[in-house]
C-alpha cells in the first residue's frame, strides 16, 4: 500500500460525510423558505472536490499497485489516467458553474 493511500481514503470519506451532511443542511434550509447564500453553497463544493480529488488519488494509487510500482507504468497509462482525471474534474467544474448560475437566475 502506498504511504498516502490511508491519508487519502480519509480524506475521501471525511469529505463524503461534509457533503453528505450539508446537502442535509441545504435541503432544511430551502424547505424553511429562507434564501440560501453563496457560502452556504460553497461548503458542497468544495467537499465535492475533495471526495473528487480523494477518489482521484486513490485510483492513481491502486493503479500504481497493479502495475507493480511507479518504475512499471508505461506513458499510454499516465496519458489515459490524466485523460480520465481530467474529464471527471471537468464534469465537476460544469456542475459546479451550472449550479450556481442557476442559483443566481433563482434569486433575479
């Protein structure tokens, strides 16, 4: 097992429950009427992140196991694991701008 693989599940599973528990919160929030504030929404966000960048991590550090180490993986790997990183970060980023603009067309 790699020397950051326990630190990033952690991450990954602490990031999951703020998540988790502020999309609780939100819901609560919206079904009392109140309006909700941009950092209200930031607190998903960049949970989401970190549950992103955890699994993200975590698949790069099993995948570096199969292989059998840093030394064994061929560049078609790396370019197709950054290819992969790179889609799911940007499908991230797509939600993330689609939310709050439809937050901000809600509160016009």
């Amino acid at each position: 097992m790699h020397k950051h693989h326990k630190l990033s599940l952690i991450v990954e599973f602490t990031a999951l429950f703020v998540l988790i528990t502020s999309m609780v919160w939100i819901g609560q929030i919206k079904q009392a009427g109140a309006a909700l504030v941009t950092w209200q929404l930031a607190l998903p966000v960049v949970a989401s992140f970190f549950v992103l960048a955890g699994f993200l991590s975590n698949m790069y550090f099993r995948w570096i196991d199969s292989a059998g180490g840093k030394s064994s993986l061929t560049q078609r790997n790396q370019i197709f694991f950054w290819l992969l990183a790179l889609s799911l970060l940007s499908v991230w980023c797509f939600a993330v701008i689609k939310t709050f603009w439809n937050t901000t067309l809600d509160t016009i």
